[in-house]
C-alpha cells in the first residue's frame, strides 16, 4: 500500500464502510481529505508516501452509493491506471469484474462495453477525451471523477481538455484532484482549479501534528563534483564560438544583452528572426540559420557540463544521423570547425565526468551493504539512460534495467505500454534492483522499498523535484542524492527548484484566503455519515474519531513557539492581511456595508443569495439548450485533434464522419479547411491547398480556409505563402482566417456555429416584449429634434446632450496639456478658460503669461517656445 507506516504499537484503527474491504487504516488526515472531497469539488495536496490513494478508496466507496453512475479515475500513464485497478480491487467491497481498465490497450470497438460494465473506471487522459469528445460516451453518467496527479491540467494537456468537458456535460458532478505539488505559482495552482472545477483545496503539510506520527525520515544530500581540467580544455573553444555567435546575433538587433543564455532568450530570439522573415528584413534569414546553430550549440555544451563525453558524442550522432536523411540545418552544423575538431578529439577518449564514476560508486556501495536495496536513478536525457546501463551492468549485485516512455527519437525506441508494465513488476519483485528512467517514471511509481534516490540532475520544476523525492521513504527511511557539477546550469536550477517549492504552500494559503475559487452550489453536508471507525473495544463514528484524533496529536506536537522577533512580525502580517480579508475592519462600526443587505430579511446569507441567483440562470441555460441546436460535424481525421476537444468543452455537439471536402462542416451550410502552419506550407510546396480549396468552392457550402498560425518557419519565402493565400482568396473567392492556436480555433467554430443557430434570436424570445406607446415615441422624437436643432444653430441655450459633449471635450483638453507641460491640473484649467484653447495658450509670448502661472511652471512652459520668444521675457 502506498503509506507511511503507522508507528504505534496496539491495534490499528480501521475505517468502516459498506462498500470498503476491511484493513483499511483509519487515519484522521486522510479523513479530513475524504471529508472535503465528499462535500465538494476538491484539490487534495497531500505529500508523496503520505496515502493520497487511501482518500481516493474513501471517496470511491461513498459515491459507489449512486448505482446508476459511473466513476472515473485518470492517471497519467497506462503504469499507473494497471497500479491504481490492482490496489481498488484489493480495497473496495465491489466485485473485479466491474472495476475496469479504460486505455488505449483495448481497440475502440470494445471500449463501449467496459464504459457499459464497468462501476469504477481507471483511464488515461487521452482515451475519456477521445470518446467523450466523439461522443462514444457520455460524462453525464459520471458521478465523481478522479484526477490523480493533477498537476498537469493545465494547457493543452489531455488532462485539462477533460476537465472542460466533465465541466460542461455534467455541471452536477463532484471532482477529486490529487497531487502532491499543484504547481509553483499562482496562477498555474489557479488555472487547474478552473480547468477542474474546484470548489475548495485540502492541503496536508509534512510538518503538521496530524502527519508527523506517520512521517518517515528522508535525507536530502547534495553532492558537488568539480569538472575536470581535461573536460574544461574540451568545452572551452565550444563556448568561445558560442560567444562570438551570440554577439553577432546582438549586433543584428535579435538579442538583448544577457549575461547567460538560456533557452528562453534563445527561442525570443528566433521569434524576433521569423518577424523579421515576415516583414521581409533579409537579415532575419542569416539571423535564423545563426539562431538555430546557437540553440544547437546551447543543448551540446549543457550535455559536456551537465551529463558527460559520451551523451554529447550520442547528440552529434544523431545529428549526424538526421542530416544523412536531408536534414541541411544539422550538416551546417556539423560543418562548424570548432565542432568537427571537437568530435576528433573526444572521439577515442573515455568518460571524463565526474557524475558518472560516482552513481557506479554509490550503486556500488548501497548494493553491497544491503543487497535488497532498491535504487531508482533519474536522468532527463536517454543518452545518458543508456550511458548508466551500459557502465552499471558490469557491477557485481546490481540487476539494471531502463524505464522510458513509449515515443521513439531516431535509433532510440521508446518502451511500450506492456514492457513498461513488465518493468514495474521486475522492479517491484526484486527481479531488478536498479532502475535508470526519465521523466515518465517520476509520478505515483509504487515502489515502497526504494531507499535510495539517484538525481543525476537538479530539475527546475519544483513539481518535477517534489515527485522524484517522492519516489523514497515511503515505508521507511531512505535517502535522496542530487548530483551538481558546480559553475553548471546545475547550480541555478537546483536553487530555482527550492525557491519554487517553499513558495507553493505560501501560494496554496494566499488563493483560499482571498477567496479565488469559483463558487459552485452543489455543496454537499453530512458526508461522513456512513463512516465510522472500529477502535480496540468499539466503534465510533468517522467525526467522532476525526475530533478526537485532532485533539490528542495537537497536544502530542504541539507548534513550536515562535521567537519575539518572528512574533511580532506574524502579527504584523496577520494584521495587514485580515484589513484585507474583512472589509468590516475599514468601515465605521455603525456604517452598513453591501453585503449587510444580504442578511437584512430572512437571515439569507451571501452564498445562498448567489446559490439562488445560480440555479436560476441554470434553468434559464438548460431550457435555451434544448432548444438551440448547436452542432458541427468533424471529419474522422481530426477525431484524436485538441481541437474537437476544445469544440466539445464549449457545449457544441460534436458528429464525426467522412467528409468529402474539408475538415469541418457547420450546419450544412459553411464548409472549413482547417491547416496549421506547418500543413501550410506542406501543401503550398506540394500544391494540395489549391486542389482542397478548389473542391471546396465548386462544393455547395460556404468555404472557409482556417489557418491557425502558431510559428511559421522559414522554410518557405514568406512572398510564397502571401502569393498563394492571394491566389486563394482574390482568384478562388476562398475567405481566409487566421488564429493563434487550435483553442481560439475552437472559439471561432463555437460562433460560428452559435451565430448559424440563431442563438441571439432564441434569447430574445425569452425576453418579455413590451411595446413603446405612440405618446412615448412623440416625446422622445421631439426632444431629439430640438437637440438636434441647437447643435444646427449653435444656440445658446443649453442642451444636455451638447452640454455633456463640451464638458467631455474641455475635459480632454485640461488633460492634454497637464501630460504636456507637467503642470497642475487647476492652472491649465485656468489657461484653457483664459485662452479658449491649447493653441490659445501657446500663441502667446511667455511675457504674458507669466502674469498667469507662477515661475516653476513659467520654467515649465518656456521648454515649448522659440529662443526669440525667451528672450522677450528675459
């Protein structure tokens, strides 16, 4: 199981519910959690090891009281969803047969009848998009949806898009997000509570009473390696090319004066290239070419610091692999002198980074002392996934195996989803002992006996950090290691890491106290009423336990008690802080404010108010929807695109088929050819966009080409692309429209489509007509016409509209020369009444007017008038 072990000695407490087997642990955090997550829709922070899974059972077996509805939980790999089904099966009181595993594994054609059977669902993200966006299924059958390691939905990740769709098909529906690192900032923690739906967070801190008696020990070691002098003399003619490239690149104007060079800097750059390309600026080409051997030159020199010889020998080869195949932009690389002596000289050399020796060492030693160790060693690059095999294959005791995600780069293969599978098992039996993988092993492995965390590298996501340290001290104590090759990239990224990590919980905090969450109305009370938990002579109910729990282990780890000076600083945040929170604490104590009015009849709170005012217009939104027919069809080739995704989280009902011509056909009347840049110039160079935009003309549709820009490249001369989308639209009569990306093109389809429906008219039938009186009318027409008439005869008199009109203009006036000449807001009132206007004002010699101002803004004034004119007053 995926928790800390309890440490008391006696019997264990356990939780009691019908649906749920017995053994599992009752522990009041997780209740706590499960609590939350029953009444609403809720983000579950919870620190790695600490039992994330356990309040997952809870929830799961509450809402297997809804028998009719479905519950979904999705995991971010097929590992993880084969992982989550085994431990259910073991905990939940269901029978096998009906929790069930919804991947991409099982063919399409089958899929229909797991959604069918099936009670608890465990799926990959990508899958539930796919066929609830097709409309395969629907998530209205879906009472609770688990999101495990929630991080990730934010984006275009499958794991947001599915959020929008369970938003909007289901708006009743609970939401379960667990993770143990929401995200570093605010807004990232914010954009997945949208994308999810969160009414609420539930943050468990390490350090709180209700953890500790389940903390286990976890040592954080940092080890510092120093380059060698060999490695040093290799690396230094690479950089001084690099510095020569980049100050050319300076002069050009396509980069600012930096200090370092990042990847950021790299790709604003080559953005700042590609307008240029698009403005026609012939140096933006040479600029390109330069840019991309930079960014080349910038990944080669970070793989010798940060990973060693033979990872970067491993990336010219297969640059050199990618230019065989017609790649010129990687020859021209390759031609580069500095480079070629480079690859001449490291070419019979052995490892000379010190990381490497060390991981053998360490492996080594943690092997030999204790041969049922588990190690996990993280690295961000399969260069050196393959490096670390190769070097540890040959210690005595060690059983070494990769772990690498499913996508293919070049020679290297990518592990498929049954090998993948077959290696956590390996690894969990003590098959092997070691284990090398990438980033797809760094979430939710359940490895309960690896006591020992390889980093090879710092990695800067503080999400990213908090998973691999994830990995260890789970059941009992372990250690991590972090390897840093000092004056590296290492060292920044390590320190960007910590900083983001301590200013998660901070952000967590800060979004709950100002109230950012969107407020949902169906907010569920007496969730723990099925619960109860069985001590050594009884049971008790679940907040019974709970209350009782809270008590005893705040007195058991009581707060430290803070020093004077940290005292008073809390309370001096704590006071600034509840200003902002409580607005009572600015007002008078005997001034109403707004939401006063709120409780004035019947004691109605504010969230009742606007639970009232919700459900209100969610009727009126449910009876529009039934009778707008909102609907686009899909050609099946963009069926697994985020673009009918995003068209389906809009509330568009989305059909696919087989369309002759185009990609999206709207109402049988508009006929869309959707091309992202790349498609573009793909079919410029081929000729294919005249052919589809030709078919699309002689069809009897409307046609649209949609181009969703994103970064065009230069691969193509911009006058190619501008001369054929002339073609298209003055000769073939083909409307063009541009977007960002495959989002806004989903906005654009979702008006469209909204705009085709007569929307606006079906809204307007709902609305009451009450019809204008001929008097009304008359009056109204007769004030206008005298309005009218003054402004015709500049009359005297004085008429509202044009009395509004000369107010707003003096108004303009006054600020024009206030931003002008510096000078106070009254005095250039003063001028402009003297004067008339601000030309009135300059026609003047200073001799008069400093009889109008005083002599700083005479000073001021003098800076907008001729030396002849100066010279007058002086």
């Amino acid at each position: 199981m995926l928790l800390n072990p309890r440490p008391q000695v006696g019997t264990m407490p356990t939780i009691i519910h019908p649906f749920l087997n017995s053994g599992v642990e009752a522990r009041a955090y997780q209740i706590r959690a499960a609590k939350s997550g029953l009444s609403s829709s809720t983000l579950m922070v919870m620190p790695t090891g600490f039992g994330k899974t356990a309040v997952e059972w809870l929830v799961m077996a509450e809402f297997l009281k809804f028998e009719h509805e479905k519950i979904v939980l999705i995991a971010p790999t097929t590992g993880l969803v084969a992982q989550q089904q085994r431990m259910a099966r073991e905990m939940i009181n269901l029978e096998p047969e009906y929790i069930l595993r919804y991947t991409g594994e099982t063919p399409p054609s089958k899929r229909r009848e797991i959604w069918d059977v099936g009670r608890i669902l465990m799926a990959t993200p990508q899958v539930i998009r796919n066929d609830a966006a097709s409309g395969k299924i629907s998530l209205k059958d879906v009472s609770l949806i688990i999101f495990d390691e929630a991080h990730h939905a934010t984006g275009n990740h499958a794991y947001a898009q599915v959020g929008d769709l369970y938003l909007n098909q289901n708006q009743k529906g609970y939401t379960l997000a667990a993770t143990a690192s929401p995200g570093a900032t605010k807004s990232a923690i914010l954009e997945v509570a949208k994308r999810l739906g969160i009414d609420r967070f539930d943050v468990s801190i390490k350090d709180e009473a209700l953890l500790k008696p389940y903390a286990v020990t976890l040592h954080n070691d940092v080890i510092n390696l120093e380059l060698p002098n060999t490695l040093k003399s290799l690396i230094y003619p690479l950089e001084e090319h690099q510095t020569r490239e980049v100050e050319s690149i300076q002069r050009m104007g396509f980069m600012g004066p930096v200090k370092n060079i990042t990847s950021k800097i790299i790709t604003d750059a080559q953005m700042a290239a590609s307008r240029a390309i698009s403005r026609r600026d012939a140096r933006g080409y040479n600029a390109a070419k330069k840019i991309a051997d930079i960014r080349r030159m910038h990944m080669l020199l970070d793989l010798l610091k940060t990973q060693g010889l033979k990872a970067a020998l491993a990336f010219l080869e297969k640059a050199e692999d990618e230019g065989r195949s017609g790649e010129r932009v990687t020859n021209r690389f390759l031609a580069i002198p500095v480079i070629h002596n480079f690859r001449i000289s490291a070419r019979d050399l052995d490892e000379l980074h010190p990381k490497s020796q060390t991981v053998i060492d360490m492996v080594t030693e943690k092997v030999s002392n204790n041969p049922s160790s588990r190690i996990l060693i993280f690295t961000e690059y399969r260069y050196t996934v393959n490096n670390l095999i190769e070097s540890l294959s040959g210690v005595d005791g060690v059983k070494v195996s990769k772990f690498i995600g499913q996508s293919t780069s070049g020679k290297q293969k990518g592990m498929t989803q049954k090998q993948q599978l077959a290696r956590l098992e390996e690894f969990r039996n003590g098959e092997i002992n070691v284990l090398v993988a990438t980033s797809v092993g760094e979430e939710g492995l359940d490895v309960p006996a690896a006591d020992l965390v390889l980093m090879y590298e710092p990695v800067p996501s503080a999400i990213r950090s908090i998973q691999r340290r994830g990995r260890t001290a789970r059941q009992r104590s372990g250690t991590v290691k972090t390897l840093i090759a000092n004056n590296t990239r290492d060292e920044y990224v390590s320190r960007a890491a910590r900083v983001r990590e301590r200013k998660m919980y901070s952000n967590l905090s800060d979004i709950e106290r100002q109230q950012r969450l969107n407020f949902r109305t169906n907010m569920r009370s007496n969730s723990l009423d099925a619960f109860s938990v069985r001590l050594e002579n009884e049971d008790i109910s679940a907040e019974d336990f709970l209350e009782a729990e809270i008590s005893r282990l705040e007195k058991l780890y009581p707060k430290k008690p803070l020093t004077s000076e940290a005292t008073a600083s809390k309370s001096q945040k704590t006071t600034t802080l509840s200003a902002v929170v409580d607005p009572k604490d600015k007002r008078p104590s005997n001034q109403t404010g707004l939401d006063d009015f709120f409780n004035e009849q019947g004691g109605h709170s504010v969230k009742e108010k606007q639970a009232a005012i919700a459900n209100v217009v969610n009727g009126i939104v449910d009876d529009l929807h039934d009778e707008i027919n909102t609907s686009v069809v899909i050609d099946h080739r963009e069926a697994s695109s985020t673009l009918s995704a995003y068209i389906s989280s809009l509330g568009v009902n989305v059909e696919y088929q087989n369309l002759e011509t185009g990609d999206i056909l709207i109402h049988n009347d508009i006929i869309i050819e959707r091309k992202t840049a790349r498609d573009l110039l793909t079919s410029i160079i081929d000729q294919r966009l005249f052919k589809q935009c030709l078919r699309m003309r002689d069809s009897n549709q409307q046609p649209l080409l949609l181009i969703e820009l994103g970064e065009i490249g230069n691969s193509v001369h911009p006058n190619a692309v501008m001369g054929a989308l002339a073609h298209i639209t003055l000769d073939l009569g083909v409307p063009i429209i541009t977007t960002k990306d495959s989002m806004e093109s989903a906005y654009l389809i979702y008006l469209i489509a909204r705009k085709m429906s007569k929307f606006t008219q079906a809204i307007r039938d709902h609305i009451e007509y009450q019809p204008v009186d001929d008097d009304t009318i008359k009056h109204l027409c007769d004030v206008a016409s005298i309005e009218i008439s003054e402004m015709v005869n500049q009359s005297k008199n004085k008429v509202d509209f044009v009395s509004r009109w000369s107010a707003t203009g003096r108004s303009k006036q006054i600020e024009l020369l206030v931003n002008i000449t510096d000078i106070d807001f009254t005095v250039c009132e003063r001028l402009l009444n003297k004067y008339d206007s601000i030309a009135g004002v300059f026609k003047n010699d200073l001799s008069v007017l400093q009889h109008d101002v005083d002599a700083a803004d005479l000073e001021r004034l003098s800076k907008f008038f001729s030396p002849n004119h100066q010279s007058k007053l002086l």
